[in-house]
C-alpha cells in the first residue's frame, strides 16, 4: 500500500462520500480513533495517519521544544504535508466533503492546516492548543468547525481555547464550543457533541 507519506489505517468508503481524517493525540497511533471514525460515518473513508515525529517514543505530528512550545518550522512542514496528504486521498476517494477530527495534538495541526490552507470543509477540534495569533485567512468562511474543551485543562488552558474559538469566528466560519468542567479528559458530552456535528 502506498503510504502517501504517513503510516495509517484506510477504510475505503463509497465513492461520493465523505472523507474522515481522524488524529490521535501525542503518543497515539493509528488506532486511537479509527474504529470512532467508523461509527460516526460508517459510509465514509476513514483514514487514521500515525504521526510522523517521535518525542521520547511518544508520535506526534510535528516537533516542539516544550509544553506548549512550538517548533515553527516544523510546524509550517507538518502543515503543508497534512493538507496535501488529505487533499490527495480525498481526490483518489472522489469524497464529497473532507471532514478532520483530532485530540489534542492531531487537533493542533488539523487547526493550523485550517489556518494556512484551509484543506478541511468541517473539523473537529478537541482540546486544541494554538499558543499564537494565526494569520487571517478569508477562505474559513462558511467552514463548520467545533471545539471541545476542559474548562480546568492545564495542558490546553480555557483562555487560548477561547481565543482559538473567537479567532475563527472572526474569519466568518461557523463554530460551535462544547465545554466541559474537567480537564485535558475526553467526555461523553464531547462525544455527543461530535456526533451532532458529524452528521448534521
């Protein structure tokens, strides 16, 4: 199997539908979320990359040099290669609409994929972390995204989650936030939330 540049898992769905990209967070893998992804669009191609960079044995999507400090430029190099590996198996896929769901660090760059060459039609973004200004880009408009989020996350503080949220309300996307009281934790109300959002 061509790898397209990532290790990942592939569910081939029906041609014309959509394309589910799902990301794990640091120190998962391809299996983290595939059998998710599965479940909440069963007719869909899943696809399930592993990351490409290792922090202490732990695989991640792009480099950084401490908690919630990022490697920019190996930012700006998972980016560019995250959009086109999505863009070329939506296009093989012949998908109607290329959706993004991520944890924590797969969240990360589906964000900044968003951010610099809005490849996704819809996101899901849970617990992400962007600790910068992005750059404006007028394509968001119209793109439904949700965040999911701890309101006491120490990894992913409540404020940048916030920030996040505004900044792509202000590029005219459509955003929904789904907090809960907890932290960097995953909750069934997320789930819930995910499952409106995937299928509306």
């Amino acid at each position: 199997m061509v790898d397209h540049g990532y290790v990942h898992k592939l569910k081939a769905g029906k041609p014309g539908s959509p394309i589910l990209f799902v990301l794990h967070g640091t120190g998962g893998d391809e299996n983290q979320f595939f059998s998710f992804g599965s479940q909440l669009l069963p007719e869909a191609t899943i696809v399930s990359p592993r990351g490409d960079v290792s922090e202490h044995g732990a695989a991640r999507f792009f480099r950084r040099t401490g908690e919630g400090v990022y490697d920019m430029a190996d930012l700006a190099r998972a980016t560019t290669k995250l959009a086109n590996f999505a863009r070329t198996l939506a296009s093989e896929h012949e998908a109607s609409e290329i959706i993004a769901l991520g944890y924590s660090n797969g969240a990360n760059i589906i964000a900044n994929v968003l951010i610099e060459e809005g490849a996704f039609d819809k996101a899901v973004l849970m617990h992400p972390l962007i600790p910068f200004r992005p750059n404006d880009n007028p394509k968001l408009e119209g793109r439904g995204i949700l965040i999911t989020a701890g309101e006491r996350d120490p990894i992913c503080p409540a404020p940048l989650t916030q920030s996040l949220a505004d900044y792509f309300k202000a590029q005219k996307a459509t955003v929904t936030v789904e907090w809960h009281p907890g932290g960097h934790d995953i909750r069934r109300n997320e789930i819930a939330a995910v499952e409106r959002f995937v299928k509306a």
